[in-house]
C-alpha cells in the first residue's frame, strides 16, 4: 500500500524543470523531480515529534526552498545542504494562531510570508525585518455577511409579479426554470 500523502506542494525551478514536494501521514518531507525516484528531504534542524500543518515550495534562483508551518504555531524554512531554521515570529500578536501560510519571491529574490490569522488579520515578512499588518478595510465583516444573507432571503421570498396580475413567492416561480 502505498504511503499516505498529507500535504503537497509544486513549483518549477528557475531551469524550467519541475519539483513536487509530499509530507507523508508520518510528517517526513519528500521530493520528487521527473526522471528520478522520490528522495527524502533531510529534516536537521527540525524539532523532534514534529507535526507539520502546511508546506510551501519555491526556488530562488537556481536553489530550492521550503517553508513548513508546524502545529505550535512555529515557521521554519529550508535551503538543501544546511539545517531547518526558525523563521523569527516578531510583530505577530502574541498567541496568534496561523490559518494560511503563503510564500512568494519579490522581484524575483526577496522572499516574502503572508500569513492570515485565525482572528483574519493578514500580516506579512521579509527576512531581518519584523511581521506587519496588511490593511483589510474593505473586506466584508461576519456581519455585512450575515446582512447581506438575509437581504437574499428577504428578495427570494417577495411576491412578484407575474403575467395575469397574480402573486408567487420568487421561489416558486424558479421551479420550472432549466438551468
């Protein structure tokens, strides 16, 4: 049987060729390039019995790199040939629980975090600098949401008008409406 993968990622390297990377049910990290077995991805540095809930893969320049979100809320990234390093948390708000974890390159080269929180703040990080918050204004709240539900609901169940002058409620008149 074959082994159970829990997380996966891609991403094409800057020669153009492909990577997949699969975390397994066990949490160990695997890759794979076409034309050659799976390998398994050195996991030095990691803390022991770890329990990783995201990953995301990317190459800079001509180099791979990981970035793993583990379930105590930490960040650690990888570069082949040298150990997993502690990504610093600095500027999140102090017990912030990470929902999504997205990694990009800017320009190219200047690797970049965005993560949203469970509260749906976004904040984001660059290398030797602290986390930042990202602006949401404009973004319905649970509450323009739930307005805007119930206008729906109000609009479905209007009476309208209909061609001999009778009333139905909107959603029965969508009964004999083919899709």
């Amino acid at each position: 049987m074959q082994a159970n993968i829990k997380l996966f990622s891609s991403y094409t390297k800057a020669n153009n060729s492909t990577r997949y990377i699969a975390v397994l049910e066990d949490n160990t990290i695997w890759w794979y390039m076409p034309g050659k077995p799976w390998q398994a991805s050195p996991m030095e540095g990691l803390p022991a019995n770890i329990e990783i809930t995201q990953i995301v893969g990317y190459a800079k320049g001509n180099d791979t790199r990981y970035v793993v979100l583990l379930a105590d809320n930490t960040i650690w990234w990888y570069r082949p040939n040298a150990p997993w390093q502690l990504s610093p948390m600095e500027g999140l708000p102090e017990n912030s629980k990470i929902k999504h974890l997205n990694v990009y390159l800017k320009q190219g080269y200047q690797t970049r975090y965005v993560v949203v929180l469970e509260d749906n703040t976004i904040w984001w990080y660059m290398p030797n600098s602290p986390w930042q918050s990202s602006p949401i204004e404009g973004l319905p709240t649970q509450a323009t949401l739930h307005q805007a539900d119930e206008m729906i609901a109000d609009i479905d169940t209007m009476p309208m008008e209909i061609p001999n002058n009778e009333t139905m409620p909107n959603s029965l008149s969508q009964e004999n409406i083919e899709p």
